[in-house]
C-alpha cells in the first residue's frame, strides 16, 4: 500500500509538531524583547548620588537635599565598588538593590514614579521596590542588599 506524506504526518502525529514549532519559537522570542519599542517611555532616568566605602559598608546621608529623602523617591548609588538601587517607599525605610537586571545584565536605570517600579531599558522588565519581578521576561528578582537607617545616615552592607 502507497502511503502520501500528508497521511504519513497524520499516523505519526508530526503534523502537530509541525505546527507547534513556529508557535512556541514565535512565543520565545516575544518573551525575549516583549515587543516593546522603548520600554523607558513612561519612567525616568535615576539620580546618580555617590557615597563612600569601607569594608563593605557603603554609607549614604540621606537630609532634605538628598534626591532620596521623601517617601517614593529612588536613586542610582554609585560607591567605589560598584552601584546599588536605593529606594525609599515610606518613612525612614529604605531598600537597596543590585542594578543589574535578572534577564541578561542589563543595567537598571530607570524608574517610574507612577507605579514606584524599577524599569530595565533594554527590554521593559519592571520590579518593585523590594526587587520582585512585577513584569518580564526578567526571571527572578534582584539582589537584596541589607539597608539600615538612623538620623540621617543610611548604611547598605554589600559584603
Ligand atoms: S536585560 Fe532584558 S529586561 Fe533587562
């Protein structure tokens, strides 16, 4: 018996992968640039603030002309090793984060003080200000840094 390769795809099933590749291939790259043109359109560049170092203590004064001293705001902290996110979401609380995004180390630069969210410019993953994934395609949240405030003298230790 002759068999044609439609009813050969048929008894086998290939027809549905067939099918499925492009799907799930077009679902994969959509999840890597979210279609999304200019993912920063709605946020703002961070304030850059530079602070001091010493073994592993990074130390920033937050006072009235700091960028960070009312309740919603958030900064880039540049320190001799490195950067952090610094939020502050609500009277003397303070977070610090890693800036780099969980998807493919993008530097985090933006933030939306509509939504208090962090904004990766390269594709538009958004956090929290606790560094949890609010959107994607990042995969997991950023690193937690433990901040503490007293007077006016916030202390992130980095390790
Ligand atoms: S690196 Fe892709 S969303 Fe940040």
């Amino acid at each position: 018996m002759k068999i044609n390769r439609r009813d050969f795809l048929k008894k086998t099933g290939q027809s549905a992968i067939v099918l499925a590749v492009p799907a799930i291939a077009s679902s994969i790259l959509e999840g890597c640039n979210n279609n999304i043109t200019n993912p920063t359109s709605d946020s703002s560049s961070l304030p850059n603030v530079n602070d001091t170092y010493s073994n592993g203590i990074v130390k920033l004064t937050v006072d009235s002309s700091s960028p960070i001293s009312k309740a919603g705001t958030a900064v880039m902290l540049n320190y001799q090793n490195g950067q952090l996110l610094v939020d502050h979401p609500s009277v003397n609380t303070f977070n610090a984060l890693s800036p780099i995004c969980t998807h493919q180390g993008c530097l985090i630069s933006n933030y939306d003080y509509g939504s208090y969210q962090f904004v990766c410019p390269c594709h538009g993953s958004r956090y929290d200000v606790n560094g949890n994934v609010v959107s994607g395609p990042a995969p997991s949240p950023l690193q937690k840094y433990q901040a503490q405030f007293s007077g006016s003298l916030l202390t992130v230790n980095v390790g």
